[in-house]
C-alpha cells in the first residue's frame, strides 16, 4: 500500500450491542471519488489481513479510490472464536437486533460521512443485505421504516450519491432458504413492496448490480428485478461460478471476483 495513502479508523454510536458502528478505510485523494462498502446480514468488515471487505478495499485504494468499509453494532465482534458455528455466531452476536436497528446504524453512518467528507464524489456499495439498506436510503424509505420502529432517523436528507452498486442484492430469498428468515435482523424485514418503491425511487445517479451465476441465496430473477426497477440503471453483470458472497470460483476460493467486479465499475468512478 502506497505510504501517501491515510489510513481511516472511526466509531460512532450504534443502536445495539456495543453500540458502536466502525467506519474503516483509505483516502487516497481529498478530490477522489468515495465508495462505502457494506457487509451482509450477519458480517464481519474490517481491515484485517484475509477479510473480504479489507481485499475490496485495498483494490481500490491502489486504483486511486478513496475507500471506506462499515461495521453495524453487534454484541461480539470476535467472529473468529465461532469457527464453523455460523448458528452460534448470530445468536451471540446479533439475537435481539432488528433490521430497523441495522437500518439506523447504516443511516447513522451515512450521516457522518455527509458531515465529514466534504464534496467528494459519494458511491454506495452493498452485498446481499448491505445493499438493500443502501437501495432503502437512496429510495429514502428508511425514515419510513424507522418511524414505524419508533427509531429516530439520523438522515433526514440524503447526500448525493453519484453510484449505487448492489451485489447479490434481491427482493425475494429463494423458497428453500426460508428459514433464515427467522434469524435475527432478517426476522423483521421490511416487505418486498417497500424494497421495490425503494428501487423505483432511488436518488442514485448511477444504478449498477453484480450477480454470481452461483448464487445460493437469491436467484438472477430476484436480483435483476430490483435492478431493472431503477430509473438510472447501468450496467447488470453476471459472474459465472460465483457463490452469493463473491468469494468463490466453482467452490473455490479465489479474490478473482473482487477484482472483477473492480475492474468493471473503475472507469465509471475514475471516468
């Protein structure tokens, strides 16, 4: 990593567990573009040496992007103690959270990015569950949503926001992976309706969705819906062999799908 690069470590209030939402990064350049990435339900996004987000990051702070990466609160950050024990993971972690609470942690975050960023050029990026709470917020659904939970909204008026990416993101989880619904956050989702006003209405600039061919999780259909719903859509590319999580080739772990999925949006955000 390029020495001139700063390294960005922030934390602000959250609605639950430790109460903390952690905004991580690089800036590059005050006068670069700015993509927020966001995890999934359930996920872990930090800057450490194998994670996910971390890889995605650094691919583009080195084309010249500046980068941050957002942790909703939870009760337990040590994902790493729970191995293989996804079960026990979210309960101890996130048992008692809603999607309204991560909703206002996402928003929380928005908020202090707007105060705190100045002008630069502000791209949303989420995967599965992350980028349906960007959709919600750039179709400014969430005050909705957290009215209704009785949550105040910490953004009342949306930034620009120049591009929003979504990956794996759909609007109806296929059939036989019903029951997870019933776990904590996916336990209180908004309805569907809400996620496809939230499409046709979106404030983003700039609309593009990623697909893996692979996806256990949501099928092409679920995904390209809330896509085509967009009134500024772009671009929705299909990776052929990757998983829902961008992590695998054919069941083999390979960065191969971060650094597409780069590639591909790079001349938008440098362009």
């Amino acid at each position: 990593m390029n020495k001139s690069i700063k390294t960005i470590s922030e934390s602000i209030p959250g609605s639950f567990g430790d109460g903390k939402v952690l905004i991580q990064g690089y800036i590059v350049s005050n006068a670069a573009p700015l993509v927020v990435l966001l995890h999934g339900v359930h996920g872990c996004a930090n800057l450490s040496e194998g994670n996910k987000y971390a890889t995605l990051a650094r691919l583009l702070a080195e084309n010249s992007v500046n980068v941050l990466v957002l942790e909703t609160s939870r009760k337990t950050r040590d994902r790493e103690r729970f191995g293989d024990d996804r079960d026990r993971w979210v309960k101890e972690a996130f048992d008692g959270k809603t999607y309204a609470m991560d909703l206002f942690d996402v928003a929380n975050a928005i908020a202090f990015i707007k105060s705190n960023m100045g002008k630069t050029q502000l791209w949303l990026w989420g995967f599965s569950l992350g980028g349906l709470h960007f959709l919600i917020i750039s179709g400014n659904k969430h005050d909705e949503i957290l009215g209704k939970a009785n949550i105040r909204n910490p953004l009342p008026e949306l930034p620009d926001i120049h591009g929003l990416i979504l990956s794996g993101s759909g609007d109806e989880i296929r059939p036989e992976n019903d029951l997870a619904i019933s776990e904590p956050i996916l336990n209180s989702l908004p309805e569907r309706q809400t996620l496809l006003e939230a499409a046709r209405n979106t404030k983003a600039k700039n609309v593009f969705a990623f697909y893996g061919s692979m996806d256990e999780t949501f099928s092409k259909e679920a995904c390209k819906h809330l896509f085509d719903l967009t009134p500024t859509k772009r671009s929705f590319i299909v990776l052929n062999g990757v998983d829902h999580s961008f992590r695998t080739i054919n069941g083999m772990p390979s960065i191969a799908p971060l650094v597409d999925m780069v590639n591909c949006i790079k001349p938008y955000l440098l362009g």
